[in-house]
C-alpha cells in the first residue's frame, strides 16, 4: 500500500469519525510502536467498518507515523482540456513582440474569455505550447506521457472502421488505450487520488476497451465514450444519431446546452469527491469546440453581425467553454478547496474555427494553417497552469510558486510534458518501465530556468485525413521544430522539404529548403534519429515502408 493510500485513508476515517462524534464519542486508542493485532485496545462504541479501518491503520502508522501529514501535502488537480480550441481563439494574448511581451491580435478582440483571463492572471502560460494536430493521438499522448510516435495512434480514431487511410501504417494503433495501458489516471488512482472524468474520451474506438475511461484507470465516468464529437449540443445531445453524449439523460430537452450540462456535473463530482476525502484529479475535457458548430443560445448577442457564416456560433462555443471554467473555479472557492487545487488549462490541438482557407492565415491568424495541417496554426495550443485560487502563505503552494501573470515567450512545451508535469504535483513515479517522451515543467513553471530541458517537437503524421493525398498540408507529412527551426517533410510531395527559421519567420511565410541544404540535411538527420527511437511507423506505398531521406 501506497503513502498517498495510506494518507487517503486516514482523511476518509477522520470524515468518519466526524459523522459518528455525536453518537459515538467515547473512543480510545491504545498502540505502541511494536503492536501487532494483538496488543490493540479499542474502546467505545465505534462500528464494525471503522474498527477494521482502525486496525489497518494503526499498524501502518505504527511503522509510518509522518503519513499523517501527506494528504495535506498533495493538490487536488485539474485538467481542463478544450476540444479543437486552438493558440488564437481566445481574448487573453498568447503571442508576444520582440521583447516577450504579450501582444494582442485582431482574433483576441474577436473573442471574449473573461475567465481565461482571470486564469492567466493568476499562473503562467506558455507562447510555444505543442499538441498533436488531431485529437485522439494528443488524448494519449497526455494519458501517457507518450509521442504519437511512439504510442503508435497517429490519428483520429474512426468510431467504426480503421481509418489508417490509403497508405497509412498498417498496424497503427486504431485500438486505442486498452485495460493494460499505463496511464496518468491509474498512476494517480493508485496513489490516493479519486479520479474524475467528465467529457469527450476518444481513447478507442466503439469496440474497444478504451471507449470507457473506466477501463484506464478513472473512478467516475460522465459523458466519455469513443464519440469524437457531439451529434448535438442540445436536445437529447445526439441520442438518435451516430454521436450520442451518454450519461446525461436528467438533461435531455430541458434547454439545458451540453456545455453546461458537463459543467453541472463535474460541479457535482468534485463536491462528492472532497465529501469523500481529497484529493481528487479531475479531466474535464469539453466536447467544445468542436464541430457541430451549434449555437450557444446564451451569448449569441454578443456576435450578432459582426462576422459572417458559422464564425458567430463558434465563438458562443468558445464563450461558453469559458464561463465553464468560470463556474468550476467559483464552485471550488464555494466548497473552500480552491487553494489546493492545480489547474492545468489545455487546448487538443490547433483551432478549427470556420474562418477562411485551411493553410492560409485565417482560422489561427497570424499564425498559418488550422487543425490537422502541418503549420503552426495545427499544433500550438493554449496552456495556462494556476492554483485556483492563489495564496502566497499556503504551505501546498509554496511547493509550487507559480508566479501571477507571467508569459513565457521562449520555451517549448509538449502534451507530453502534462504526464510527468501531474505525477510531479502528486508525489507520485513514473512506472520505471514505462518510457516517457514528456518531463515535468515544474520549473519553467515555477518561474525557473530549466538549461537542461529539450527545445523540440516531433510531429508524426504517416495518415491522410479523409481527403486525396495530394491535399496540401495536411496529409503524410513528419515535421520537427528544434529551437528556431521547423523542417516538415512531405512523404509523397514532388518538392518534399519545407523549412522555417521561426525566430524571424514566426508565421511561417518563406520556404528556405532551396537555400539552406545543408540546414535541412541536418534537420533531417535529427528527425530520422528520432523517428527510430521512438519506434516510429511509417507510410506503406507499393509494399515498402517510405521514410523520411
């Protein structure tokens, strides 16, 4: 049995004992450092269920006498992620000048998120954050710890047929997470934490194992399954089509917007789980933003003619995601647990907003490209990391001084750091024989350097997305970004190298392939190197395996 156990265990016999105080009051203990059952005394009137509780105890305590103090010691935490919620879709500026401060563009006017504001106000984010360009590999990826390149689900999961494409790998992992994954949730669950889900899975596909978090290590499942997306964000939230949100039949044609709903309830879970005993982890991952673009009846009036097409249903998606987090953070100063709580706020990979043409400087702008393309706009996310509600004088933050306001405009974080980044808050290890491609961002949050961290991110992605492999951007493409430059290598394009230095050329605008060979032979180098360490899987065309050259 585990510290973390243990100490969980003596917060739920306390919560007990405080239950039972006015009935039972005459209670005492009797041990010594040697005692075996034996030489236990308990008098009064105490139940069956707390006298083993007891006996348990009292013997680990009795060789452990310091996990008293361990639960006090370890933050509730959060993982709020945002489906389809790309770097700019957003009114807090994620993007910075010349000198690192932060710099606002025309699509932070464009959309309202007060409590994201509130959120960054209070912790640190991050200019240079990387996802996965789809969601199911970044799923993992954070489940893990591991590179899509390594866990081997290089792309969207399909509900129903394997969706490898015409020359993807042809043992790519479609099956998703399974029982025996070693996961983020499992380590925490062993550990003490109660663990929470609540939202979009997408671990697996509809046959699979991973289609419920149960099944990976998460106590409380509300509305995850293998569904990608919503058949609706309202109704009966898709219950006669292929998207059905289950779980949530109290809520069916109330007008209540799924949003909402998945807000209620994970509102509802955190307040039985601290009833329970901390601490809790908690991944709320919304199905918002993520097509059907419907409308969110509630903020509509903000957008009304100012843009044209489905741009205005977006941003109610947008502002609603936000008034969710608006609403967990008040519910956690309500129940008086928001100063040990850690919130981890995330985007799954670049924005899909319907605003213009997929590579160009539209959906992300300025930033170029959208979801599942191989630019910028494809990969880099928000990431906000803050206690819920700062203390400088509490002793759990004082483990983790997250500064207020703080922007960090040069380092690069991964989804895979978000791993080793929870286990680090939760004094809980990385099974040693489990490999990781992420490492804790406990410094660079903390507001320290950190010399020895890996400025890099390798993107693999041997798939088409459901369109003919000469779709530009988005289809068998490998990129890696080390430091200032990105070089992309297109497995089946006439003129396959495409590089950036993206110190000078942030929004990626001008190709130097043809004028720095020797820079992408080296780039090349690298990525091949880490292809093959991390067991990478490529494109199959005419029987043989095409790699990167």
């Amino acid at each position: 049995m585990t510290k973390a156990t243990i100490a969980t265990l003596l917060a739920t016999l306390a919560f007990m004992l405080s239950s039972h105080a006015a009935k039972q009051p005459n209670v005492l203990l009797i041990y010594g450092d040697d005692a075996g059952y034996g030489d236990l005394g308990i008098y009064g009137s105490i139940n069956n269920l707390i006298k083993k509780t007891f006996l348990k105890l009292l013997i680990l305590m009795s060789c452990c006498p310091l996990l008293l103090s361990a639960a006090s010691n370890r933050p509730n935490i959060v993982v709020f992620l945002v489906d389809d919620m790309g770097l700019m879709d957003t009114s807090v500026p994620f993007l910075t000048d010349d000198q690192g401060e932060p710099k606002k563009y025309p699509l932070n006017d464009w959309y309202r998120t007060p409590h994201m504001e509130a959120l960054a106000a209070n912790g640190i984010r991050f200019s240079n954050f990387y996802a996965q360009s789809v969601c199911s590999p970044t799923r993992a990826s954070i489940m893990t710890g591991q590179n899509a390149t390594r866990h081997h689900t290089t792309n969207w999961i399909h509900t129903n047929r394997n969706n490898r494409g015409k020359y993807g790998p042809r043992k790519w992992n479609w099956e998703g997470l399974t029982k025996d994954s070693i996961t983020l949730p499992r380590i925490l669950q062993e550990n003490g934490y109660q663990t929470i889900f609540v939202g979009k899975g997408h671990f697996g596909h509809m046959r699979s194992e991973g289609a419920d978090p149960l099944n990976l290590g998460f106590d409380i499942n509300i509305g995850g399954s293998a569904i990608g997306h919503p058949g609706s964000y309202s109704g009966d939230y898709g219950q006669r089509g292929n998207h059905p949100v289950p779980g949530l039949e109290a809520y069916h044609n109330t007008g209540t917007f799924l949003t909402e709903a998945l807000t209620l309830e994970a509102n509802k879970a955190v307040t039985a789980a601290i009833k329970k005993g901390p601490p809790f982890y908690l991944y709320l991952s919304h199905y918002a933003v993520h097509a059907p673009f419907h409308t969110d009846p509630r903020f509509i009036e903000h957008y009304k003619g100012k843009k044209n097409g489905r741009a205005p249903a977006y941003a109610t998606l947008i502002e609603g995601m936000d008034k969710s987090l608006g609403d967990l953070v008040a519910h956690l100063q309500k129940l008086a647990v928001a100063e040990d709580t850690l919130i981890f706020f995330l985007g799954d990979n670049g924005s899909d907003a319907p605003l213009g043409e997929k590579t160009g400087h539209t959906s992300s702008a300025p930033l170029r490209g959208k979801k599942s393309t191989m630019y910028e706009g494809g990969t880099r996310v928000p990431f906000i990391a803050a206690w819920a509600k700062p203390n400088p004088k509490s002793e759990l933050q004082k483990q983790w001084r997250i500064p207020h306001g703080m922007i960090d405009p040069n380092n690069i974080g991964t989804v895979m750091d978000l791993y080793a980044t929870v286990l680090d808050a939760a004094n809980a290890e990385n099974p040693s024989d489990h490999t990781i491609d992420g490492s804790s961002l406990k410094k660079l949050l903390t507001g320290q350097a950190d010399p020895d961290r890996r400025q890099e991110f390798l993107m693999h992605s041997p798939h088409d997305r459901g369109n003919a492999e000469d779709d530009p951007g988005r289809n068998y493409y490998t990129s890696l970004r080390l430091g200032d430059w990105k070089l992309i290598y297109q497995y089946f394009d006439e003129t396959p190298y495409v590089l950036y230095n993206l110190k000078t050329d942030p929004f990626e605008n001008h190709n130097l392939a043809t004028e720095k060979p020797e820079k992408v032979q080296q780039l090349i180098g690298e990525m091949n190197q880490r292809l093959e360490a991390q067991d990478a899987q490529y494109p199959v065309k005419d029987g043989k395996e095409v790699k990167p050259q």
